[in-house]
C-alpha cells in the first residue's frame, strides 16, 4: 500500500485527497505544518509528500528547504494557489515530482499523484535561465516531461489571446515532440535544451536536440513533403515503415506560427509567433 503525507493548515484538503483516490490502495496522513510533517516523516514510511507551497517567513523554513535536509529526498507534489511564472519557475528549480495550480479537479490531483508515484515528470528538468521573459531549460527526452512544461506555458501566456496561446501550446509541443522523440531516441538521459522569449509583441521558441539532424529531402513519412496532389502521401510511407499514424506536425506548425526555421543541420529549430 502506497503512502501519502499532505502537509496543508486545512484539513479539508485531506478529505478532498481522499475522495480523489477511491478506494485505492493509498494510506493518506495529514499534518497542519511543515514542523509536524517533518516529525512524522521521521516515523512513518512515506512515498509521497502533498504540501502548498507558500512563501515561508522569516523565522520559518519552507518544506522545500525542510525536505531538502532528509536523506533520501522524499518525493514532493506541490499545490500552488497563484501560478504565476516566477513560481513555476522556483518551483522547477527545486526540483520537485510535480505541481497543481488552484483551483484543480478530482481528476488532476489523481493524475499527478499516480504520475509523482510512478515517476517524477518535473524533476530532472533543469532551469538555467529562470527570467520569465527569456525561460532556458535542458529538459530530459521523456514524455512525461510534456506535463509540466505544458503548466509553465499555460502561464507565461496568460494575457495572450486564447487562439493565440493555443498555436503557441501547438507549436511548441509538436516541435518538442520530435526533439525528444527522434532527436534524443526517448532516452531520458539525453537533454533537449528549449528556450522560451516573451518579447513585447511576440513569443520565440528555440529548440535544440541532441541528434544528429535530419535531411529535409529525407522525410518522405512528414506530411511536409508530400506532393501537392497527393497530401496524404506520407500516411502510407508511415504504414509501410510502422510508424504510428501522424507526421502532420512540421507541416501544421508552419500554418500556425509566423516563421520557423532550422540550422543546417536540422537539430535545433526557431519559430516565432507575433503578439498582434
């Protein structure tokens, strides 16, 4: 049986845990404060802790910092009230299993748990640039990477327009995809390293992969290259090859930002989305 240890002042919270898990095999604790928290980590056994995160006081420590100082570092789901991308940020740095923004659904907080329980989709991504107007991040080549990094876009567009934002969520999630996919193999010990640039009137993605590149004369199983009469083309190229149904990505991303380009070796990519 799993075990989980939620550190928050309010103890409705614990019912609403509860209720999100069922009847799962999960044993749910509850501590008010981070001071009793760390006294029951140090006698239960715990596989997961569930805490706010909030801005601790001076004479506080945060439970960031407190479970920092335990060996080995207990998994750590936050709850944030305000997302803002100065948080997330922080937040990533620390490198925490996994985080919710309020308000979040039954449904969410069962997916994040199960996902921290099994894994730790936040943790191995590194902030090397935590300004939210020009975001650097080595990412894994996982995908369960797409999860967190899907929130912080979530709130460094939130005074873009919702088609807009969602080109940009497009965009960047396609153009990622094949970074990790077929640049880093799916193998989580490869980096891909992503920019993200908030400039007045426009958003700028880089990406880098850590493969070889591609030759673009090469993709007949994108639909890119398909001839102009035949925009299914690739379809049966991917079938014969056995590769999953797709390949629409490059070509739709195109038709979604304002300009995408590649260097010359086809392992690190540029697309620009304007604002207005």
């Amino acid at each position: 049986m799993k075990s989980l240890l939620l550190i928050n002042e309010d103890q409705r919270l614990h019912g609403a845990v509860r209720r999100a898990l069922g009847e799962d095999e999960y044993r749910v604790w509850w501590a008010p404060n981070t001071e009793t928290g760390m006294e029951l980590l140090g006698e239960l056994p715990v596989d997961l802790v569930i805490a706010e995160y909030v801005t601790a006081e001076p004479e506080e420590q945060n439970v960031i910092e407190a479970l920092g100082c335990i060996q080995p570092k207990p998994k750590l789901l936050l709850t944030i009230e305000h997302g803002t991308p100065e948080t997330l940020l922080k937040v990533l740095r620390a490198r925490v299993c996994d985080f919710l923004i309020s308000p979040f659904t039954p449904e969410d907080l069962r997916a994040s748990i199960d996902s921290a329980i099994s894994g730790c989709p936040a943790q191995d991504i590194e902030v090397v640039s935590a300004q939210p107007e020009w975001v650097e991040l080595c990412v894994p080549c996982d995908r369960a990477a797409f999860t967190p990094l899907h929130k912080l876009l979530d709130q460094l567009d939130t005074d873009v327009r919702p088609e807009l934002a969602e080109a940009i969520k497009f965009a960047f999630s396609e153009m990622l995809g094949n970074a990790i996919e077929h640049g880093g193999n799916l193998d989580p010990g490869k980096r891909v390293t992503v920019n993200i640039l908030r400039l007045k009137h426009a958003v700028i993605c880089r990406i880098r992969d850590p493969g070889a590149g591609f030759d673009p004369a090469l993709l007949e199983h994108a639909a890119v290259s398909n001839p102009a009469d035949d925009p299914l083309h690739h379809g049966g190229i991917r079938e014969q090859n056995g590769l999953r149904p797709g390949g629409f990505g490059i070509l739709l991303t195109k038709q979604l930002v304002d300009d995408l380009i590649y260097n010359e070796r086809h392992n690190e990519l540029m697309f620009v989305k304007f604002l207005s």
